[in-house]
DNA sequence: GGGGAGAGATGCCGC
DNA sequence: GCGGCATTTCTCCCC
C-alpha cells in the first residue's frame, strides 16, 4: 500500500503530463456550487481526464453521481486517517471533495483520441427528409427554408400550403409533447407579428403524440403530422437483416 | 500480451460474479438503435458496470461518447486481428460494436455501494422555501399547496395574492426562459379553463429571466420575481441531521 | 458570452 | 408503462 505522499506525487505528475487518472476506491464526496450534495461511503471509479473534467461513478447507473468540468484544479491531501481528493474551480464557485478511505487501485494513461462523433437520425436529419419530400407533410406543400436561424426563431420547416399559407413545420424524433406545441405556437404567433398577417398554419411533425399534447395542438387550430424519423424508417426496410443481426 | 480467448474468460467471469470492468483501449465505436453513430478509432476508457450499463469516454470532455443503459448484454469476439466487444439489447432494439486494436489496461473489481446522494438547492426546495415565506413574492401573498400534482398540472406553489385572486408560482433555479414563459402560461390557462374563472395571476420566481422571456411574460401580463434560491448548506444539514435521527 | 433549442438526453415521480 | 417535468442537465449553434 502507497502513502498519501506517492499517490499526491502520482496525481500531479499525471496530471502534469496531460494524463488521464482512474482510481477505484472506498470514498464518500461532499460537493458544492449550483447545489449541494453528500454521498456517504462507497464503492466507486474515480475518473480524471486529460482535460481535469472529474466523473465519480458508481458501479450502477448511466450518469456520474458526481463531476466536475474542465478548468477544474485537484490536489491530493491527508486528513485524519484519509486521503482527499480536493478539487476546486474558482470561477464557477465550485467545489468537492472525494474522503477516500481505500484505494483499490489507481493509474495513469496517456490517452490520444482526436475523432469527432458522426450521428445520423437527428431532428436535422428529420427536417431535410421532409425538406426533400414534402408530400410528407401533405399535397402541394412547398417548403422555403429548412433549420434556418431566421429572426422569427429558429424553424425547422417554413413553407406554404397549397392554398399559399404561411406554414410552420416543428420537427420531433420521438413522441411530441406539451412543450413541443407550445414552441410550435409561440414560432407561429411570432410570424402572424413579425409579418403582420392573420393566419399562419403550424404542422407539428413526429411518429407519435401525447394525448394532452394533440388536445392543446387540436384547440390552437395546429396539425399533427405522422412522420416516421429517417432512421426509423431505415429499421422498417432493414426488419429482417436487423434480426439476423441480433442473432 | 493476452489473448482474446483469456480476456473473453475475464469478462465473462467479471460479469458473472457483478464485478465493474475497466478496460483502457484503442478503439473505434459503432451504434446502431434510437440513432446511428460511428467514432473513428482513438484512445478510451470502456466501463462495464456491474449492471452490465456501457460507457465508452473519450479522454476530455463531461459525457461519455458513447453508451448503452443497463439489461444489456455484452460479449468479446476475436474478427482480424481486432477484439470486438458487442453489446446488445434486444428490447431496445439497440447495438454497439467497440472495436479494440490495442489494450492498455484490463481490470475488474467486486465494488459495494448501496449509498443514495443527499441534493440540496433543487427547485423543489426553492418552492418549499417559497410555501413557508411567502412574503418573498409579494405582500399579502398567500399559499395554498405546493409541489403539488393537481389535474390542472405540477404546479410548484398555488395561492392567492392579498386580493384573492388565483395566482400560480413557477420556480426556476436559475435563469427563467422562454420555456419557463410558456409553461406558466400553460398552467393558467388550464386553470381559468377548469376553474371556470376569467382572471388567474401568474408568477415566474427565479433569480433571473431572460430579456424576451422577460416581453413575453409581460405581453401576457405576468410577473416576475427575483428570488435568490435557498442557502443550501442549511437545508443540506437539517435534511443529513433527520436522516441520522431515524438511522 | 448569452440566448435558444436539441439530446441516442437521463432520471424521478405519479397516475 | 406513459406522461410530465427537473437536471449541478450538457452540448451545439448563432447572434
């Protein structure tokens, strides 16, 4: 078993030299900033990236219970009959401090990893896809702009109908809500402002709806469009391979 | 070096006995479910919790690149030269490949947590602050409920101002928006509806607001109110001190 | 740097 | 299981 002084040593070196740092220990964390949390003793990884982002997690569940982002400074201490892990970040007034009791196991990796993500079957996706094939939304409707950052907000399908009314598309990947109706309505009211005209239709296009949702939308004269996401429709015509895949 | 037929002994033994697996790797990710993601091939830290719950983090950044939730199953298969782990879910219809060209670290451990975090300073707590002094909205204001979940929605504090008239209070813990707008006015809206009443007062408390946020809750005749959330530590400890009384 | 909106959001609670 | 909503949301994009 190291002493407090290695383990320190160990941390700031690595750190130091832009490694990342997994400990798996004994520990309970005290944070405080936008709110303010204890977690008493426990089993859990400890995590410190190249970066200083800090993830405490435990041996279940999705989320880190805690963290801290980058720009964040840590430092090894002793206290009592413990070791300390103190991590500050001044600017955002942030603090934790991880009492580690026992250390399982703890090293350092030089870690290189320069890729980006690349994410298909977005909302974006979604909206070229009707962009591209507006009988989607219905006959005769003839789409202007697509994901545009205008001065009415941001809409992810304008265009008119095929009578030559203003048309408000508001895209969803999964089912649509309360809160997509009401952003749908506040778009539409801002264009009837902005453009000083009486009627602007708003389609609210998804796979599905919410009761209360399609009840609002129904009330505020809007449309609800089924629209399956493209990726979702690529699972459609990929069923049977997909279930050889699964295999 | 170990082989493939070791480390696929390791893994499944790990995941076995409910034992966390770190593995620090090169590799490059394919998912395939609500999405499709690809990450081209870089340095990872891969975390099987004992939930069989899948992180793959890149070396900076907060949130893992890739994931998969707990209930899936996992498995390493040699193809090439390559170590290939797949998880799957069936239910969710979900799939990751990892594709690992390079180990650098390989460990599980049998880690015991059954601890639950203490969190202070939520909105919930802003709004029980809110309940108990009311005199923090306006004179005269007095409340009814709070937190509660009426037919009318979840409505933080519901009271009547010192003219009796109705009046709904939406917290938020930070900077009020246009959402924190329009879920406001949703909920008065509901109310004169089913209260059959024509004039309801709506309140946005938060320690800031947003300035369009600010000109829509005008337009729509509401108020804001600057409140300061809660001193946390405070809370923090009454909430730590009852829980040690009933240990 | 702030505002606005998506996210493979996640997680919690209530019906 | 679905719905509604907060989150130490995080992240990206655009002004």
């Amino acid at each position: 078993m190291w002493e407090i002084k290695e383990y320190k040593l160990l941390l700031k070196d690595a750190l130091k030299r832009n490694e990342t740092v997994i400990i798996t220990c004994k520990c309970s964390v005290k944070y405080s900033g936008r709110a303010e949390s204890f977690l008493d003793e426990g089993d859990r990884i400890v995590l410190i990236k190249s970066d200083n982002t800090l993830l405490v997690h435990q041996p279940t569940g999705n989320n880190p219970i805690n963290y801290m982002k980058s720009n964040t400074q840590h430092d090894l201490v002793q206290e009592d009959n413990k070791i300390v892990l103190k991590a500050r970040n001044q600017l955002q007034k942030e603090s934790m401090d991880i009492v580690i009791s026992k250390i399982y196991f703890f090293n350092s990796y030089k870690l290189e990893d320069g890729q980006n993500i690349l994410v298909t079957g977005t909302e974006a996706d979604m909206a070229k896809m009707i962009y591209d094939n507006p009988e989607k939304i219905e006959k005769g409707f003839k789409p202007v702009s697509q994901e545009e950052q205008t001065k009415y907000g941001f809409i992810d399908v304008l265009g008119v109908d095929k009578e030559g009314i203003l048309t408000v598309v508001e895209c969803k990947r999964y089912c649509a809500d309360l809160n997509s109706v009401t952003q749908l309505r506040r778009y539409v009211e801002k264009l009837m402002i902005s453009k000083g005209i009486s009627k602007v239709r708003g389609i609210l296009a998804a796979p599905k709806i919410t009761p209360n949702a399609l009840r609002m939308l129904e009330d505020w004269g809007y449309n609800f469009v089924s629209v399956i996401p493209p990726k979702y429709m690529e699972e459609l015509n990929k069923k049977q391979s997909r279930l050889d895949y699964f295999k």
